[in-house]
C-alpha cells in the first residue's frame, strides 16, 4: 500500500467494510461465476471489474465462470459451476432505468437461476419509472436467495420499500487499495466531465487556472494512437460481440477464449484513466469513479453531481468530511473558489515533502 496516500485511512475504513460484508456472504473455496464484464472504454465500470476481482482473491473464492452480456451462457454456467455455486452480478451504476440493456440482463439471469444463490455486486440505483421498478420487484421477490448490496443509503432505501433482501456495501473498486500516481502534472486541473445523459450538464471549458477538459472514453490526450485506436477497438469488440450474440455453439463451448481477455482489457484501461488524472494536480469531475479513483491516487478533488446525486449520496455513506474533497454538487456558482482551495492543499503537501 501507498501510505503516503492522503485518503489511506479512508480507503483501509472501506476496505474493511467491503470485505467483511463478501465475507459474510460467501465462504472460502465457493465456485463463483462473475457476469457482465463491462466491455466497453468506461475506466469506472472496469476499475470496479478489477476490484471485483482483487476481493474476491482476498476471500479465497473459486471463479470458474465469467462473461460479458453478449457471450453469457446458461448451459456453460451450469456446468461450471454445479448444484453449489454462486452467481455474482458485476456492480456500478446501471441497477434501474437508466441504462435498460444491462437492467434487462440482470433481470433474466435472476429468473434464469431461481434455484441458485446470487449476489448483486454493490450497485447504485435510479427509475425514472415506477412501473419499471415495481417490475424489477416483482422479479427479485419471487427469487428465494437474492442478496443485493448497494453503495448509498437512497439505493438501499428504494429497494427496502420493494421489500428486498438489501446490504450497504462500499464500491467495489475500493478493493484495489491505493494506486501509484503515474507521471507529473502538466496542467492544474483535470476536468473528467461526462458527456453521457448522466452528466452534470455544466457548460464552460476553462477557468482562470490552466484546465484539461475530456471524458475518459475516449482517447488519451498526448498518446498520437488515442486518436485512431478507440475507433479501432470498439470495431474489433463489436465484431466479436456480434459473433458471441449470434451463436449459441461459440457461448456455449468457447467462452473462456472471449473472457481470457478481461483482465487484460480491464487493466488497459484503468492504466489510460489513472494516467489521465494524474495530468492533473487536481481533479474536477462529476464521475463517481472520477472521484474514487482520484482517492486510490490521492489526488485532491472538486465534485460536481448528476441529477440524482450519484456522488453525493455515496460520500454522505462512506466518506466522512474529507479536508482534501471538495462536494459542490449542482451549486456550480463556487466551482473556481473550491478548484483554488484544492489546489492550496497540493501546494501545502509539496512544501512537507
């Protein structure tokens, strides 16, 4: 561990919550299969990935099965991992209507293996819609040995009032621990600013501070490849996904050769996020895992939110008042005030190095 990290006794506080919340949910040596691989350029979804993985190795379990929502196989799953096993549903943000096609997988594999235990991984949640939420109620009560862990108190709510088998659980991507910092700054701020329907919608490019404004999935800037090489790949990851969606023989009985690359893709693009945000010598973001990752790095950081508070929901449930986290949510009138604030703390912590 990186002790000089500034967030250490934050990290090592939601470490020992995660771990012990798997651990009263799954034994050492348990057969487990991890669904949905996030296969796809979101740094968040594939740090949560990879820390799936770092916490499950830490409780000593079996993983013999593991797909993304394309190559997933009902036959293959069955075989792997008997009458005993686990099925463990990846985590992040995608629990409810705002993204349906991870919602609608989540939602068949419940009904698939009713007779199996399964774990959803900690998750946040949103409907916009009642009906699609009493839907996934109904769904989820009829299974006898669901286990849902979410990571902020309005998420745990929302299912406690569909009469749920629900846990607070931190954010998977915890497990990794404190992430060396890579390279040196070259601006003052990173702005990671989502460009998905979930962003906080602020509009300005730059303040009276020299600022990198991107989102991280696209690219890479100062790479001369990033500018070809996204394109590229998500030609390649659609091509194989397509082969995988359309033939059962190929999910059926060459799985393994599509999740041999996981780790391995995980892992490359939590290397691109991590070398982006550490362009910085602070972050401003409106991404949840914009801010966690920045914690694993130990970069100060401003918060902008999305319209369901994302980010501040999970703060108020597992971080207490951090000196070098500034929340500012949809009050964007202070924005320069805190950036100025966050950056007195680098220069603070440069002069007792």
């Amino acid at each position: 561990m990186n002790e000089k990290n500034i967030f250490i006794s934050n990290i090592k506080d939601q470490q020992k919550l995660l771990f012990a919340c798997l651990g009263r949910l799954l034994n050492k040596g348990t057969k487990v299969a991890l669904l949905d691989f996030p296969n796809h350029n979101n740094v968040g979804d594939n740090a949560i990935w990879l820390g799936e993985k770092a916490a499950l190795r830490e409780i000593g379990v079996d993983i013999v099965y593991q797909c993304d929502i394309y190559g997933f196989s009902e036959k293959a799953l069955r075989k792997r991992l008997g009458n005993e096993g686990v099925v463990l549903l990846h985590g992040g943000g995608n629990l409810g209507s705002v993204w349906p096609e991870h919602q609608l997988f989540r939602e068949r594999i419940i009904k698939l293996f009713s007779d199996m235990k399964i774990i959803q991984l900690p998750q946040s949640v949103h409907f916009d819609d009642d009906s699609k939420k009493e839907k996934f109620g109904q769904i989820a009560r009829a299974h006898k040995d669901l286990h849902i862990l979410m990571r902020d108190h309005a998420s745990l709510n929302t299912l406690k009032e569909l009469d749920l088998n629900v846990e607070l659980c931190p954010d998977m991507a915890l497990a990794m621990g404190p992430v060396a910092q890579s390279g040196k700054p070259v601006v003052d701020v990173v702005w990671l600013s989502r460009t998905d329907h979930e962003s906080a919608g602020e509009k300005r490019e730059n303040f009276n501070f020299k600022t990198e404004k991107l989102d991280w999935l696209k690219g890479e800037p100062g790479r001369f490849y990033s500018r070809f090489s996204p394109k590229f790949t998500v030609r390649v990851r659609r091509f194989i996904q397509g082969v995988f969606r359309k033939s059962e023989l190929i999910r059926d009985h060459f799985w393994s050769i599509n999740a041999a690359s996981f780790d391995l893709l995980a892992k490359r693009r939590f290397n691109r996020g991590t070398r982006i945000l550490c362009r910085g010598k602070i972050v401003l973001t409106d991404r949840l895992h914009g801010h966690i990752v920045s914690t694993l790095l130990g970069k100060p950081q401003v918060l902008l939110d999305n319209h369901y508070r994302k980010i501040g929901n999970y703060i108020d449930c597992f971080e207490s008042e951090q000196e070098a986290i500034f929340y500012i949510g949809n009050d964007k009138s202070n924005i320069e005030a805190k950036v100025s604030n966050a950056l007195d703390i680098v220069e603070k912590n440069n002069k007792n190095d």
